[in-house]
C-alpha cells in the first residue's frame, strides 16, 4: 500500500518559501526545520512563482484592456465605431 502525502495548508507552503527568501538559511536548513523534503520545498518555491507570475500577466492584460477601453470610449471612430447617422 502506498503513503497517503501529507497535505500542508497554502500559508504555510507561502511562509516556507518566504524563509528561504529571507532568513539566511538554506532551502535544506529551513527544509529540516520544517520536516518536509527539500525537493518539496523547492516544489513549492517553483509552483508560487508560476502563480504569481501568472498574476502579474493577468494583472498586466486587464490594466492595458482597461486603458484600451478608455482610449475607444474618447475616441470612438479609432475603434470602429462609425456612430448612428
């Protein structure tokens, strides 16, 4: 039969990841500290930083459709808009 994983709350795998990044330790220090496997918290580590990027993309897409927008709204023939006649 196989292990069943160990599931870890979102804030601790953050607050994991956050100490590699500021305490001074190595990922394999804080690893032991925490009982977890180094390779899971470089997992962790890459999967946030998949996500936070993806974040950002999504953050950056809807600010420049927003300001698109408003550019078409003040200028409504630059986007195709030829009104009613």
């Amino acid at each position: 039969m196989g292990d069943k994983q160990k599931e870890y709350p979102v804030e601790f795998k953050r607050e994991a990841v956050r100490l590699i990044e500021t305490s001074g330790k190595t990922a394999v220090q804080i690893a032991r500290e925490l009982g977890v496997s180094d390779s899971v918290l470089y997992h962790w580590r890459k999967i946030l930083a998949e996500k936070e990027s993806k974040l950002f993309l999504v953050k950056v897409i809807k600010l420049r459709l927003k300001k698109n927008s408003v550019g078409c709204d003040r200028r409504m023939n630059d986007c195709g808009w030829k009104g009613i006649s």
